[in-house]
C-alpha cells in the first residue's frame, strides 16, 4: 500500500582530544604539483583539457572493457543528468531506497521526475529487484526507472538488477556514490562521487561509467551547454564540467590509490579486531575484508542510536547519522509517495557512523572502543 505523503603518513595528530566522526585526506601539494606544472605549460585549465582526459581514461581502465566515463562537477549533478539523458517520461515515478543520502531523491526531483520510496533489505540495507517488482503492480503511477543505491559503499547483486532490467525493460541505475573501490561493472550505468570525503575525491566531483557510448555522449552534451563537436547548443542543458584542477588533484589521488587502499583496510581492520568484545555492534558483511570505503557504518541494538551518540559525544567522540531516518523524513519530500517504509525506519534508530579515517592511529580506535562498550553497558 502506497500513501502520499595521499601519500602514506603519520597517524593523524590533532590539536584538541576530540575524535571527529571523518577526517578527509586529499593528495597533498607535493603530490599535485607535477600536474599543476603540466597544467601551466598547456595553459589549458578547462573545457576537457589533457589531464582531466586523462583522469577520465584512468577511470574507464578500472571497469570493464568497452567503458566510458564522464566526469561532472559532482555525483548529484552526475545522477540528475544521467537520469535526464536517459529521456524519461516526465513526471514519472522513479523507485528508489528511502535509506540512502538525500542527494538520491533531490537529483531525481531535479531530473523533473518524482521519487517513490520503498524499504531495503534487514541485512546489507539495500534496495531488492523483488520490492520493485512489486511496487510496479501496486505504485500510484507509472514506473520509468529505478535507482539501486550501495550502501555506503556496499555492492547490491547486480545480477538481480540485471534480470529485472531484461524483464521487465524498466531502466536501472546504480548510485554508487561511496563505492568507488567496489564498482567494476558498467553495463548498469554507475555514478560514483569524487567528493573530498570519499575515498579517492578530488574536493568536488563525480563521474557516471558506462558501456552505452550514446548514454555517454548525451551526458558529455548535458554538462557542457549541449554543445556537441560545435559550439551551438542542440539541446537544453548546463555547465557541469570539472576543470584541469580537479583533474590534476584525481590523477594524483590515483597515483597512490593501491597503497591508500590497503591503508584503509589495514584501520578497517584494527577497527573491527578492537570491537571483537562488542558482539551487539554488527558491520557491514565484507567492510574491511573485501571492500573499503571512506565511513564506518554499524548497526546497534534497535533504537538504541540516540543513547549511544550523545554517551560518546560525552566522551569527546564524534558520530554521524549519516543517512539518518531515510530520504522520506525530509520536508522536501512530504509529498512523495512510498511504500511501506518499517526496515527504513528501524535502521534510521539503530545505525550510527563511528570515527573513521585512512590515518586513524590505533589510540583513537581503542578509546572509540572502550567508550561504545561503556555507552553498551548502560543501555
């Protein structure tokens, strides 16, 4: 039923005893300078210019063969744009998880379509191709597209996705915002974010990867005023390239990516080897084993989210609600349907965001220990 409604260093060392809940880490300007002087003898700062075509065919090499990539000024714009080259219907229903970030829902609102909420899995908190399924027989319009979310950084079945696709036609794809270590696969068209708090970012940005090479060039036409070879504009579109500086940041971001990677899953790691006395606290399956990302998500005893974070902020220790109750609790979407929304709300009450960070020494993951288990303890 639907109703309305960088290089290696240090552990970081910081000027107060509180733990924040993320500390980003860029390419520092040694790191970036090689490119920054390429970039002065161009003289080319914009307007796809050799490092940022670079960056792109650097990108394309990590999936499979026959991908293509288009960066944009970040992943919202990414995912607006892809959805709008797509040429749906407007004003049609687009299915996606209401547990995700509320870029998800805005970017779909400014693609000029509506989101329709539905509920995600109890285990891995994604969307399944069985509740979208069903939601084409019951929704209170029509469906023309969905939108699968990884959870911070988590990769759905994409076979399922896959099979729904081939069934029933209905296009997917995949917001891969957190997930750029685990997104491979481009044949479901796949946004990842390059912002500053993921694990490879360049400050702001994002990119859409894909095996359509007309997907690919309409989006390249959305971001650059519809210009296409020519300096008219054929369609309707927006300025949303990134420039040679953001390019020059991503390319020595990836220059160190294999051993930023297992320095993340080495904290991983040592995050959940600390908590091993902690069996209420449950990670994501496979975080820090098979796959990384830039935040530590776990869920708690249900409802016990809002004891737990104000007993650690007493301890000068730092969480995140990162995704909070869900996209639906948002006044910017009273008025979107949804379906019935249980596990989105148990979720929004019992999944916190822990300190994480590349650098995180292990002082910091024992004290952020020993207080989960005293804030545990007193539930």
């Amino acid at each position: 039923m639907f109703v309305h409604n960088a290089s290696a260093r240090q552990p970081i060392e910081r000027l107060s005893q509180v733990i924040p809940a993320a500390c980003p880490r860029l390419p520092d300007a040694d790191a970036v300078l090689p490119y920054l002087r390429r970039m002065d003898a161009a003289r080319t700062y914009s307007n796809f210019g050799p490092l940022l075509t670079a960056f792109e065919a650097r990108l394309a090499e990590r999936f499979e063969t026959g991908t293509e990539v288009v960066t944009c000024v970040n992943a919202t714009q990414a995912l607006t744009l892809t959805l709008q080259a797509l040429d749906l219907p407007k004003g049609g229903l687009v299915a996606i998880p209401s547990y995700t970030f509320v870029a998800t829902a805005h970017a779909v609102v400014a693609a000029g379509l509506i989101p329709l909420f539905l509920d995600v899995d109890p285990e891995d908190w994604m969307l399944r191709p069985a509740t979208v399924r069903e939601a084409l027989k019951q929704a209170p319009g029509p469906i023309v597209a969905t939108i699968v979310v990884a959870a911070f950084g988590a990769m759905p079945d994409l076979d399922g996705w896959r099979a729904l696709r081939d069934e029933t036609g209905l296009p997917v794809v995949l917001d891969a915002a957190a997930a750029f270590d685990t997104a491979r696969a481009a044949d479901i068209p796949t946004v990842v974010s390059l912002h500053a708090t993921k694990v490879l970012g360049v400050g702001e940005g994002g990119f859409l990867a894909t095996t359509s090479a007309g997907l690919a060039a309409r989006l390249r036409q959305l971001t650059t005023f519809g210009f296409r070879g020519a300096r008219v504009s054929d369609i309707a579109a927006t300025n949303a390239k990134l420039s040679e500086y953001a390019g020059a940041v991503g390319l020595a971001a990836l220059d160190t990516w294999d051993s930023d990677r297992l320095r993340f899953l080495r904290t991983a790691r040592l995050v959940r080897a600390a908590m091993t006395f902690l069996p209420e606290i449950r990670f994501q399956s496979g975080w820090g084993d098979d796959w990384v990302t830039s935040v530590c998500a776990v869920r708690l005893p249900d409802g016990s989210v809002g004891a737990i974070e104000r007993s650690l902020q007493d301890q000068d220790i730092q969480t995140r609600r990162w995704w909070d109750r869900g996209c639906h609790a948002n006044p910017a979407f009273n008025e979107c349907p949804r379906g019935d929304l249980q596990v989105t709300e148990t979720l929004g009450r019992s999944v916190l965001g822990l300190p994480f960070a590349v650098d995180m020494g292990e002082h910091e993951i024992s004290r952020v220990a020993a207080a989960l288990g005293s804030a545990l303890a007193s539930l």
